[in-house]
C-alpha cells in the first residue's frame, strides 16, 4: 500500500492537469455554441445531434481513437493531447445541453419583460437569460466535472499518465490495493471539484461574493498550478528521460521497469515509464519518439506491422526479416532478443488433457465442435487464430472474448474448456493448465525482442551499449517464474525486476 | 403625443389588428377596452415594437418608431405587464433601476430615483428595496412594476391590464393611487383593460375595440350617452347589469 501511495502525487497531479484542461475547453466550446443554437434555431438540431452523437462513442474508443487521428496529422499522438482531445469532446454535450435547455426555458414573459425595459439582445443575454439559466447550465457543468474526471481514468492506454495506471496496471497484476487507491482517489478527486463548482453556483445565487470569491480563487489556484505544472518541463534544462514503454500485462510490467532500471544504472540517466499503452499503441508511440524503448514480440510484429498472414517458419528467419523490416521502414532497431518466447497458445485444464488423451492440437479437432474456447481481446482478430484454424481444421462451439486476466478464472471455473495462454504465463502452472503441443506448426515465433528508437539509436550511444548487454539473458522459465510471482503470489513488478537484476549481475 | 396611423396586424391569414386609426393627446390617458382577442395588447405593443405592424405607422412625440432603435425606444416608453414579470434574480430596487442603469445613470441618482418611486407607489423603501420580489405580495408586485415602469422618466406610458390579476380590494387601492401619480406626474398613457368599471374610472377617453377594429373612441361621457352600437351598449351597461343583481339578491333576502 504505501508503495501504491507514492506514487500518488504524480498519478493524482497528471490527473488533475487532463480534467481541468479538458473541462475548461469543453465549457469554452459549448458555451457560445448553446448560446449561438439559441439564437439561431436551425443550427439546434445539428449541433446537439453531433455532440450525442459523440457522446455514444465509448469512452475507450473515443480516447484510443484519438492516436491515429493525431498521427495522420503528425500531431503528438500519445500522452497528453489524445487524452485531453478525448476528454474535451467527452464533456461537451452535458454542458451544451444544459445551456440550450436553461436558456430555452426562461419564462417568455421576462423575456419581454426584458425587452420592455429597453435592453438591447446582448443585454438580454447577459442580464436575464444567462443568470436565469444558471443553476441548470451548472448542473451541465457538474455532469460534466464527474463524468471527465471518471473517464480521464481511461487516457492510461492512450499514454497519458491518470489515476488510471492504478486501475489499469493493478486489474493486470492482481494488485486491488493499486485498484482502490485509483478508484477512491478519482472518486475523491471527483467530489471535491463537483463541490467547488455547486459552491460558486450557491454563492452566484445567494449573492454571496465571499463565498465565490473563495471557490474561484480555489479554482483558479488549481489551474495556475496545472498550467505551471504542465509548462515547467519546457523551460526545464533537465534532460528527458530515457522513456520506456509497457503494453498492458505483467510481463510488459516487469519488464519495462527491469529496462528502466538497467538503464538507470548502468548510465545513471534518467528513465521513466509509460504504462498500460495499448498493443499498437505502443509501437506508434516508438516510432513517433513518444518512448524510446518497449519490448515487442517478433510474431506480433510480422503479423500485425508486417501484415504477413502466413507463418514464417523458424525463429532465426522470422526475427532476421522482422529486423530488416524496422529497420528499414521505421528507423528502429531490435537491440537486444531477450532470450525467451512469448508465444500464444492453447491451453486446458490438466485434468482434462488426461482424460481425453490431449498432448497435441490435432487431438482436439475430431471434439472440436464440443468445446468453447475463451481469449483475449485480440487473440480470435489475430492471423494467428486464422492459421491455427485453417491449418487444423478447427472448429468450435462458442468464442468468448474477455479480459486475459479473467480467461485463466474462466477455464478454471469450467466457463470455457480452452483458452489463448501464453507461454510465460506464470498462472499455466498456477492453474494447473497444460499448453497443447502446436505439432504442425500453425503458431508463429514469438521472440521477445528489445526494440529502441531512431533518437535514442543517434543520441544515446551508452544507452544503446547498455541494452546490448541484455541480449540472451532472460530465459523462458525465468520469465515465467517473474510473471508467476507478480500474478499468483501478489509481488510487485518493480520489486520483481530489482530482484532479477540483482541476481543477474551477482552471477558472473 | 401617440399617433397611430392605420395600423394592421396580421399573423398568417388572422387579422389581430385591421386598419387602426386614433391619436393620444399629451398628458391623456387612453384606455384600450374590449374583449379577449379583440387586438387590445397587441395594438399597444406595436406602441413601443414588441410586437411590429404589418402595415401602418406609430409616431411617440412626432418621430416615427420605425425609424428608433427598439431598445432605445423602449426606454423612453414606460411599459407595465401584465404578469409584472419581475427579475427574480435581482432585488426590488434592482428591478425598479435596471432602465436608468441601461441609461448610464450615475449609482446615487439610480438609488435616490428608486427610493423615491417606492415612496411613490406607497412601499416602503427601507423594508422593500432590497428584498426579493419572490417576497412580495401580488399587489407589491403589481406597484413594484409600475415604479420599474416610471423609472427613467418616460413621458409617455403602456400599461397592459396591470391590475388585473389582483382581488377588487386590492385592485381598487392600486387604481387609487394610480389616479394620484398621474396626476402628480402629467405623464401620457395608454391603459389596455377589459374591466368596464376600471375603464370608466382612470380613462380620459376609452377606445372600444372588437375582432381587431375601433368601434367607437371617446370621453365615458360620450360612450355611456351615445353609444355607437349595441355591442359598445352592452359592454357599458355590464357595471349597472351587475349592481341590479346584487340589489336582486339583497332585496330577494330581506323580503321573505
């Protein structure tokens, strides 16, 4: 727990930063734009169906979605901005909504009231229709506040640090402490600044100007530290640190903090992580300089970035042309091959195996149509499900996607009979799983791979030199027994990785 | 003072207001009699352009409204609603000063102006000022919109049935000291009603209108001796046909 508590201050202030900044933007959108609606009405339908229409994106989609969009315009695609867009959008509709609707129903009989007393439409604006409407566009507002604050938990996988990497990085690791400090921290957070907006709408409405006074300068405070906090890295002579990139799951985990420290280390540079991006988020992320070194696997990339759909034959070759690949296309370099696989496979209960003679996955083609089969949130969209399905002639009776955390619970509680493991998984043994046997080869190499990019290749010679030293020294029992204490016994990555690098340098 | 020059009104193919001629003379008061739909208050805002003519011209001391700013208009023209519509989000005092503070007025002459017209309108300054019209009682109101009206000094106001929602205690005790402001003050008004009683006892003329159209314009006198029609007959005998019936009703009760 106080592990978790450290990291608060960064995890909280970051979070801070995207609500506020986003709020402000949604509300300096949707302001005039409800005004403007209530001014000319034709633009009403339009303008509100497009905000609802954003408003039914989920809010993961909208946020991951944001990456590509930045990157086809050679925007900063990861991190801050893709969030903060995200969001920003996100909160439009509560407050644009709620403007239209509090202005609209100001009584007709003050509006001419208004009129009557001779003032002109801005003042009528200004005077009657924007203090009348008050309280309900503040209620917009507070919408608002809740739900960005709730959803900034989600700008993690798009690399934008939050609360979020409480949530996203304990669901992975088991770690519900790390879950709850995440979840009672946005809460929390999402309190406090729902009351300071109720507070200043209480003070407007009493005419009570100390009582504003007090929450606008709390208000104001927030922001001046979040614009601060945000502008101070650009007029910092501090070197940026040597970024390091993790997908969502334990052995990304561990292994981005050991390449962190290793780093550290070994150059007494400054490093730091970027956790819980998504699958090709991370790799965008590399090639746009956002990170500068993750760990990939090598069918992974011939699959997805190679967009290769047949399996390449033995490991030596597909990591030859994956290097060539990035190399060429990319400006990025394999650095190290850590010496493990990572390969995707099909697992069942032992149990099971034995009872029905299952070594290979041949032997489950005859019952195929008998069995269900659970995987992750990739694995049945993957060329690799397509090749084990045609090179077999596999077919089954139900496909569940679910979360890889929860698929090792599924098939242990009888849910599904077979699920995508993967091989270092440390909860195949945890779960008494065996991995079926791929005997013609239908499975794609899947070497991990250290991959770093065009920057840190030209400016970071020693850097470079460091991670070089890593090549072969993680084997796949290692990788499994890392993965099976953070997964099963509870431990944590960072404590994990020191533990390896400690023992690793210890040996000569 | 107020000139209307065949004046129509037309919304779609119903005609509010067809062809309207009259003239309000300074220091008059005019009061606007009839029906519900008989074109009364939409005549009267085309006074001071809340609502504008589809055919016709209104001059406010010689100058053609089409041709002011609206806004700037309505500042020189007091109007008093019906529904008073009070600001509720601001004070009384703030209600009755919100034309002078759209004229620029300095602080102090807009807080001696409101304390004056609520001494005027028989309110309290010091207990009402700054009070929230939520507060008031309906007779409150209803003087509290007639001060917000006088506010800026107009020469020439509108007032639509601003005492028609009251109780007939209340309602008399307003049109008394209605009668004595304008005495007070000279000021020129056009008074829209469709209580007979009321018409006869603040009018210096009474303008009768049905479906849109003048039907006769002239002193009570006038109205009550030669009316113009039966209809015009009708509607001025409507106060003595309801006195004969609560003599009926007392005489039925003490006979027996």
């Amino acid at each position: 727990m106080a592990e978790q508590l450290a990291l608060l201050p960064e995890y909280l202030s970051a979070h801070v930063q995207l609500t506020l900044l986003a709020l402000l933007c949604s509300a300096a959108l949707s302001l005039p734009l409800g005004i403007a609606v209530t001014r000319v009405r034709w633009l009403e339908q339009p303008v509100l169906g497009l905000a609802a229409v954003i408003q039914t994106i989920p809010s993961l989609a909208l946020l991951a979605v944001m990456v590509p969009l930045l990157a086809s315009m050679r925007l900063q695609s990861i991190g801050f901005l893709p969030a903060f867009i995200g969001l920003t959008l996100y909160g439009v509709l509560p407050i644009l909504r709620n403007t239209v609707t509090g202005i609209a129903g100001v009584d007709p009989a003050l509006r001419e009231a208004a009129r009557g007393v001779g003032m002109t439409s801005r003042q009528q604006l200004w005077r009657v229709e924007l203090p009348l409407a008050l309280p309900v566009i503040v209620a917009g507002l507070r919408t608002a506040t809740v739900w960005t604050v709730g959803i900034a938990t989600l700008s993690t996988p798009v690399g934008a640090t939050s609360l979020g990497n409480y949530i996203f990085s304990g669901l992975q690791t088991r770690n519900y402490a790390a879950v709850l400090v995440g979840c009672l921290a946005s809460a929390g957070l999402a309190m406090v600044l729902d009351g300071l907006v109720r507070t200043v709408e209480v003070g407007l409405r009493t005419r009570r100007r100390r009582l504003v006074g007090a929450a606008a300068t709390v208000t104001a405070g927030l922001y001046l530290y979040t614009v601060v906090t945000l502008a101070a890295p650009l007029f910092s002579d501090a070197a940026r640190p040597v970024m390091v990139g993790a997908k969502g799951f334990t052995e990304q985990y561990i292994l981005a903090s050991l390449l962190d420290q290793w780093v550290e280390r070994e150059t007494g540079r400054p490093a730091a992580q970027m956790q819980s991006l998504g699958s090709t988020v991370a790799f965008d992320a590399l090639a746009a300089g956002d990170i500068d070194i993750y760990v990939d696997y090598s069918g992974t990339l011939w699959a997805h970035l190679m967009g290769r759909t047949t399996v390449g034959g033995d490991r030596a070759t597909v990591l030859a042309e994956v290097r060539a690949f990035l190399a060429e296309q990319h400006g990025i370099e394999v650095v190290a091959t850590l010496g493990f696989e990572n390969a995707y496979a099909v697992a069942a209960r032992t149990a099971d195996a034995e009872t029905m003679g299952w070594t290979r996955i041949s032997d489950l083609v005859p019952l195929g149509p008998t069995l269900s089969m659970g995987g992750d949130f990739e694995f049945f969209s993957r060329p690799e499900w397509t090749s084990i399905r045609d090179t077999y002639g596999l077919t089954l009776s139900n496909q569940r996607t679910m979360d890889a955390a929860l698929m090792y619970e599924a098939i242990a509680e009888g849910a599904v009979d077979l699920i995508s493991a993967y091989t270092t998984d440390g909860r195949i043994s945890a779960y008494d799983l065996r991995v079926l046997e791929d005997d013609r080869g239908a499975i794609p190499p899947y070497d991990a791979v250290v991959l770093v990019g065009a920057r840190l290749v030209r400016d970071w010679p020693d850097v470079l030199a460091a991670l070089r030293q890593l090549d072969g020294a993680i084997d796949a029992e290692t990788m499994r027994t890392m993965n099976l204490q953070v997964d099963v016994e509870g431990a944590d990555p960072t404590t994990v990785a020191t533990a390896f690098i400690d023992n690793w340098t210890a040996t000569p | 003072m107020i000139e209307l020059q065949h004046l129509t009104k037309q919304y779609g193919d119903q005609v509010a207001v067809r062809d309207l001629s009259l003239e309000v003379g300074d220091g008059e008061l005019l009061v606007l009699l009839g029906g519900s739909g008989c074109g009364k208050t939409t005549t009267l805002k085309m006074i001071n352009r809340l609502v504008e003519p589809s055919a016709g011209v209104v001059r406010v001391g010689g100058d053609d409204v089409s041709q002011l700013a609206p806004h700037e208009l309505r500042r020189r023209v007091g109007y008093a609603f019906q529904q008073v519509g009070l600001f509720p989000h601001m004070t009384v005092g703030d209600n009755i000063g919100i034309t002078p503070t759209l004229l620029g007025w300095s602080p102090d002459a807009i807080r001696r102006r409101v304390d004056e017209l609520l001494t005027l309108v028989e309110l309290d300054p010091d207990t009402i000022r700054d009070r929230d019209p939520a507060q008031l009682s309906g007779g409150q109101q209803q003087r509290v919109g007639v001060a917000r009206a006088l506010a800026a000094k107009p020469r020439v106001m509108l007032l639509d049935e601003p005492f028609g929602a009251l109780d007939p205690l209340t309602r008399g005790r307003l049109q008394d000291s209605f009668i004595r402001i304008r005495r007070d003050l000279g000021v020129t008004a056009v008074f829209v009603t469709h209580d007979m009683v009321e018409a006869l006892r603040l009018g210096d003329r009474i303008a009768v209108l049905d479906k849109g159209r003048l039907v006769q314009i002239g002193t009570p006198r006038t109205l009550m001796r030669e009316p113009a029609d039966d209809s015009v007959r009708q509607l001025l005998d409507t106060p003595r046909r309801e006195a004969r019936l609560v003599d009926d009703l007392l005489s039925d009760g003490t006979g027996t």
